[in-house]
C-alpha cells in the first residue's frame, strides 16, 4: 500500500491543472476524465519515454497508428464480441447496477436492501455506435414531441414488428439503426496492430522478431468506473505485439520482464512497489497462454500496472481464418513458413500516471513548515524550470527576468514564467508541480555581482548563479 492517499492525489491534480472530472461543469460524466496543462505535459513525457524506449531506441520495432473505429469483423474474430463481458447484478430496489465479482451479492451497497439481486447477467463491455448515414428518425414536433411508426423487418424485408410512437416526449427525434451498420469503439489497441500486421510485412519485410507499437485511445463500458483515473470508461493505451518464432516464446517473454523493470525504473517507481503477480488458468484472458500482471502498490492497494501476456497465434491464426488473408510468414533465409506468435506488453497510461503521481508525491518539513512536493524525475517534470522576479510590480526586475526566462525557454522548452503572488507562495506552488528549478532574479542580480538564486526542489537549497552559468548548473535536466 502507498503511504499516500488517493484523496491527496486527486485533490492536488485538480488544483494544480493535472487532471479535472471530464463534464465537470454539467455534474460530470462517469468513467472521463480532462486533462489540463500540467497532465497533458506529464502524460507526454509518459508516453514519449516509452515511444523512445520501446521504438526508436530499437532496431526490431515499428509503429502504426490506426482508425479507432474498425470494421466489426475485427471484434468478433478477435472474440471482443462474444468474450468480453463482465457479469452484471442489478437490485430490483434502487436499480443500482454492479459487477457481480466485486461486490457480496447478498446486500445491496448502495440502499442496504438484502436479497434484491437475481442472477448476474454477462455485460458486454464494448461501446457501440451507429456508423455512416443509416439513421432513420422520427421528427419532433415544435413541442419537442415525436409521433411515427417504427417497423423492424426480417432479412427477407417482411415486417416482423411495428411499433407505435405516441406522443412521446424526446430531446430531438428517436433513432433506429441498422446493426451491420455499425461500429464498436476499440477496447484495446491491439487489434488495430494486428490488423496491420500483413501490411507491415508487405511493406517492410521485417526480420522475425519484431515487434509492432502503437499508442492511442481506448474505450470500455466499465460497470463500475472507479479510484480516479484507475479505472475509466475512456483511457489510453501504449501496446506491441511481438512477433516470434512459436519456439522462442519462453525466451522472448523473460526478455520482456526485464525490458518492463527497466522502463518502470525510469518512470521513478521504486522496485519494492512494483510486484510481478503470475496469472492463474482460471483468471487469464481468453486469448492469453501465460500472463504476467506487474501490480503497483497505488494508493487504492496493490492493483495491476500493466500486463504482459503470450497470445500464441490466436489472433493472427482468426484473422486468417476469417478474413481468408494468409498470415504466415516466410523467413529470408527460405526456411519453412510460419504463422508467429506474439507476446503482448500492455501498459496502460492513465495507470503509469497514477503510480508516478503517488510514487513522486513526498511531504517534509521544511524550518518547522509542513510541505508538499513531487519528487519526479526530471525527465517527467511537466515544468522543467520556473523563472521569476522577486516583486512583480518592479520593472527593472521583470524586464531582466524575461531575459532569462527567453534564454532558458530556448534551452529547455518546459519553462514557465511565475510572478503569482509571493515567492514563497511560488516555491510551493512548484514544488507541488514537481519543477526541478526555480530562477528568481532579485536586488542582487541588478545592483550586486549579477547574480540569481537557483533554488532546488529536492533539497530547498538556493544557489547564487550567474545567469550565463545557469544551464550548466541546471544541466542534469538534459542527461536524465
Ligand atoms: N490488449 C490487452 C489488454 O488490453 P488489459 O489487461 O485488458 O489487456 C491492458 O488492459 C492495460 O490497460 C491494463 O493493464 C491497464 O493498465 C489498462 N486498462 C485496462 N482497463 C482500463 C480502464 N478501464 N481504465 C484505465 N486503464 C485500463
């Protein structure tokens, strides 16, 4: 367990522009979240550090991007269609609905009620939506009420029921869709991976193994979205599939346990947080021969980071079947042709960002002043470098600070101007933003020896700095 309270984090990502309720200013919407400045930069150096790492710094790997809204086909070989459902109660007293998994069935938790829920019912977890002009509506009328005649007709186009729409009050109109014609949002990135596979070959013939990345938005109709971030009804993902020979999978898999270790240490999580929690038969995914969960010690209690699992051949091996493309691979060296198997790397983002917001987030005491600040690596600082004037309303002591603030801007990009309220209030708004540095330009830097204080965030201690000599002395935010 973290000695952090998720009350603590998500109280901080608010007021310090991380991360807001997605909808807020309408009561909020389940499952979303926004993203504001500070979020936004964090979640990048995320997910570059790990483009950096897992693609360009590689020589096996190749990124793709694809459409988030696939043809069906995808899901139902994929088995999303039929397999990925969570089981569902719902308490015939307050209609509170909840996975049946995570709850004691035998009391409501919502209205305490005992003995309401019936069986549990398997809920399919994919959002869909209708895809293309297939909509037909029934017109509201200038009292926003709607009248009309709905027919439901059989794949010969004989009526097999007709429904009578009377008066009924609508927003807008009422909706009919024709459900070939519709879409499913991705619930993994995956798919969209191996979907590409045959055109990556095609068109890079890639030595076997190699691995296939790609990062980007994810949707899944949560029964219970929960804890923050953790658990969301839209999130993102960072995923490969890597492609192997069948008999180097064992290998292959303990490489990518040490590749994952090496990546969680550069996100700044400590070791003794992170635990590799072996999947049982019986809790795998469908698709899954053996999955690794890494589990993180969040604040909410030990829950999964990230998953690696060995998907053997099962996708590529349905695609084929079903889309009647051949997937086997030929080797250069004319060796015998082969469907690969993959290993899949799962990370998701918004949990790699809840571990390194707990992980980083430290309190001490500071001459007998409580503080708080986020002990991140530099590398993931939204905000690299702060620069102010001690007294905003000074003019000689602006004009030399926007001089510096330009200078170290050019250098490092993440450098923010900060002349809100006093400095000691800026100090601890920074250092609760996890800014490594703060320039501040004073009397000294105009009537001394030119120079200003260069205070850090870890140790609170304040150097006197020539501002030529500032990048040097700051130059650990380029190395780390
Ligand atoms: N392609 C494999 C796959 O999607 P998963 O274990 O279902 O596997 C992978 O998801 C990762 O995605 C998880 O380890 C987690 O980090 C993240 N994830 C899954 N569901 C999530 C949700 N509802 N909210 C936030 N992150 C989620």
């Amino acid at each position: 367990m973290s000695d952090t309270s998720l009350e603590t984090i998500v109280s901080l990502c608010k007021r310090r522009g991380f991360i807001y309720q997605g909808s807020e200013i309408y009561g909020g919407l389940a499952g979303t979240w926004d993203y504001g400045p500070l979020g936004v930069a964090l979640k990048r150096n995320i997910t570059n550090l790990w483009w950096k790492t897992f693609v360009e710094n590689r020589d096996d790997m190749l990124g793709v991007d694809a459409a988030i809204m696939m043809n069906q086909k995808v899901w139902q070989a994929s088995g999303h269609v039929h397999t990925f459902t969570d089981p569902v109660v719902e308490c015939s007293n307050c209609n509170g609905r909840f996975r049946a998994d995570k709850i004691d069935t035998s009391k409501c938790p919502t209205c305490g009620k005992e003995g309401t829920f019936g069986e549990p019912r398997q809920f399919n977890m994919m959002f869909k939506t209708p895809f293309g002009p297939t909509w037909s509506s029934f017109e509201s009328d200038d009292r926003n009420h709607v009248t009309g005649k709905l027919e439901v007709k059989d794949k010969e186009g004989r009526v097999i029921n007709e429904f009578t729409i009377k008066e009924k009050e609508a927003n807008n109109s009422i909706m009919v869709y024709d459900t070939n014609a519709k879409v499913y949002l991705r619930p993994e990135t995956a798919q969209g991976i191996f979907t590409n596979y045959k055109n990556i070959v095609d068109s890079f013939y890639p030595d076997v193994p190699f691995g296939i990345a790609q990062q980007g938005k994810a949707f899944r109709n949560e029964i219970s979205p929960r804890d923050f971030v953790f658990r969301a009804r839209e999130f993102e993902q960072m995923e490969i599939e890597y492609f192997i020979h069948p008999e180097q999978w064992q290998e292959s898999f303990e490489q990518w346990v040490t590749d994952i270790e090496a990546f969680l240490k550069d996100l700044g999580l400590p070791d003794e947080k992170v635990h590799k929690l072996e999947v049982p038969d019986k809790d795998r995914a469908h698709y899954s021969k053996r999955t690794i969960d890494f589990e993180f010690d969040f604040p909410i209690g030990r829950e999964e980071l990230l998953g690696l699992a060995y998907r053997t051949d099962f996708d590529l091996m349905n695609i084929q079947k079903d889309s009647g493309k051949n997937m086997e691979y030929r080797p250069k060296d004319g060796g015998a042709a082969f469907v690969p198997h993959v290993i899949e790397p799962s990370f998701g983002v918004e949990r790699a960002i809840m571990a390194v917001l707990s992980a980083a987030y430290t309190e001490d005491e500071i001459n007998g002043e409580k503080r708080a600040y986020l002990k991140l690596p530099n590398h993931l600082a939204p905000v690299k470098i702060a620069v102010s004037p001690l007294l905003r309303n000074k003019p000689e002591l602006v004009t030399k600070a926007k001089e510096i603030y330009a200078m170290l801007k050019k250098e490092f990009g993440a450098v923010m101007w900060d002349d809100n309220g006093n400095i000691g209030k800026r100090y601890r708004r920074q250092d609760e933003i996890g800014t490594p540095y703060c320039v501040t330009v004073d009397f000294e830097t105009l009537e001394g020896d030119g120079t200003v204080t260069v205070r850090n965030r870890n140790t609170t201690e304040q150097h006197r700095v020539l501002p030529s000599n500032i990048k040097d002395f700051t130059k650990d935010l380029l190395s780390s």
